[in-house]
C-alpha cells in the first residue's frame, strides 16, 4: 500500500499588490503592460495618463513621484577648502592625518546612505523602468527598493562607527601608533568609547553621543540594530517581501519520541523572519537618521583642532 501527500498552494509576494495602476478607462493595468506598450521608452508624460495606486492610497503620477530623501543634505565636510587646507599643512602630524583620512571616509559614507536612501525612497522609476529589458511587474522593482534600504542601513552604521573612531583617535585612546590600521583596530565599540569618555570626565563628547552615558542615542541606535540582524543574524526582512499563502507546516512528535531523542515540536513558526516596513517605518527613519547624524557630525568636528 503506497501512501501520497499532495498540496498545492498559489504563492506570491505581497508587494506584488501593492502598486495597482489605471488607465483612462478605469481599467487596472500592471508594470509588465506598461512596458510592453511603451516599447521600452517610457517618459514622465506617458505615465501621467495613469492612476496609481499604493498601498490603498490613490495617487496622481506627480504624487508617486515625491520623495521627501531628495531634500536630504550633501555631507561636505571633507571637501571644502578650510579642510583640504588642514590636509596639506596638517600631513605631518600623525594624528591629524589619521583623523582627515577619516574625515573623508565619513563624507563618502553619508553621502553613499543618502544617494541608497532616495534609491530606496522612490517607488516608481524611470530610469529603472527603461532598462527592465525583461518586463518585471512591481514586486521585482520593490526588491530593488529594499536592496537600496538595507545597503543605506549598512553605509548610515558604517558612517557613525567612522564618526566614533574620530572621536577615539582625537582622545588619543588609540595610543602612540604610527601605524593607521594598527589605530583603527585599537577601536571596538561606540559603549567602550562612551565609558573611556567617561573615565576621563569628557561631558562634551559624552552628551553629543550617549543617551544615558553608557549607551548611544535612541535616534541612532534603531539603525545599529537593524545593521546587526541584516548583518550578523540574518533575521530581518522587508514586509513586502513576506510571501502570502505560504505553505506551512507543523510537526507533533510522539511522546515517546520526545522522551527518548529530547526533541520539540516545530514547525514554519519557528522559522519565521522579522520584518520590517520599508514605506512606514524604515524610509521615515532613515531620513530622521541623515538629518540626526549630519547635526552630530558637524558639532563633533566643530569642536576638533586638528
């Protein structure tokens, strides 16, 4: 006797819902037919004869296509002549020119965040639309999106791990060293900076970074943690990306089983990820992060002789 379990399920992302678009007539059309009947140039006119929809809101083409990242400042505190000044009169003391090598690094990793971080922000993309030489429908352009929030999470850490390190190097915690790599790897965390700070009873740069003296700000430390679980845990991902209709499962094992072997019962439950929303938590965040992060950078350096 032969014994089979068959299933069947119909599985999707859900982002491939959110973005419904209508024609003149009313009629909904997807991504995929846009692109077919543009011939593959489309132009901010052509898709001002659509209706979109987003995620329940209805939406004019120019109301998609706002987006609050495109009024995120530009770090510029390496490239501006007082600093490429400091540069060049400054490249003999060793200190100095570990925190200027620093410095740059700084403003390319914010400026990288910010240039992710409008990426990410932007729903619908021209650009993006005209080289899809494939024809994909919403929810592969939405990947696109959250692959340009996740990098713009990893750069925003990166940048305030930079900023720290300034701050390590100019208290001279990094001790005699000539050796730049050798200075850096002095550094371990921001909570081990914050303690030294406090030893030596530096409330200035105490109060411009921790919340309590012990840890980061809260306005920084989402960011750090969601870094940590893209990163280290691998548990974190976007909600649009969470699949519906997905086939579950569950196993009971025997109470003579669970005895014997020390097992539990599990099922897709145990396996679930931790997700995040891009549009209504994680772009608002990230844009409070650039403004929070650049104020704190230009008052930390402010406050540097170098």
């Amino acid at each position: 006797m032969e014994n089979k379990l068959v299933g069947k399920s119909i599985s999707e992302r859900k982002c491939r819902n959110y973005l419904q678009i209508k024609n003149s007539e009313n009629k909904t059309v997807s991504v995929n037919d846009i692109l077919l009947q543009s011939k593959g140039s489309i132009s901010h006119e052509f898709l001002k004869r659509y209706t979109y929809i987003y995620r329940g809101d209805e939406l004019s083409y120019e109301q998609l296509s706002q987006n609050k990242a495109f009024e995120l400042k530009i770090a510029e505190m390496y490239h501006n002549p007082e600093m490429l000044k400091k540069e060049i009169l400054k490249c003999f003391e060793v200190k100095s020119g570990f925190i200027i090598r620093l410095i740059e690094s700084l403003e390319r990793y914010i400026n990288k965040a910010r240039f992710e971080t409008i990426n990410a922000s932007n729903k619908f993309n021209v650009d993006y639309l005209n080289s899809d030489i494939n024809y994909h429908d919403y929810d592969f352009y939405y990947q696109q999106r959250c692959y340009n929030a996740e990098n713009a999470i990893y750069s925003y850490y990166a940048a305030f791990e930079i900023l720290m390190q300034i701050i390590w190097i100019y208290k001279g915690f990094h001790g005699d060293t000539y050796n730049f790599k050798k200075a850096l790897k002095s550094y371990s965390t921001p909570q081990i900076l914050i303690k030294k700070l406090n030893d030596c009873a530096d409330k200035e740069f105490v109060n411009l970074v921790s919340k309590d003296t012990k840890d980061i700000k809260p306005e920084y430390s989402k960011v750090r943690i969601w870094c940590n679980k893209f990163k280290h845990r691998g548990i974190l991902e976007f909600d649009g990306n969470d699949i519906s209709n997905k086939p579950t499962f569950n196993i009971i094992f025997t109470e003579e089983h669970k005895e014997q072997q020390g097992v539990k019962d599990f099922g897709s439950k145990n396996m679930q990820y931790e997700y995040i929303d891009l549009d209504n938590d994680v772009m608002p965040e990230l844009i409070s992060y650039h403004n929070n992060f650049l104020d704190l950078c230009n008052k930390t350096l402010a406050g540097l002789e170098i």
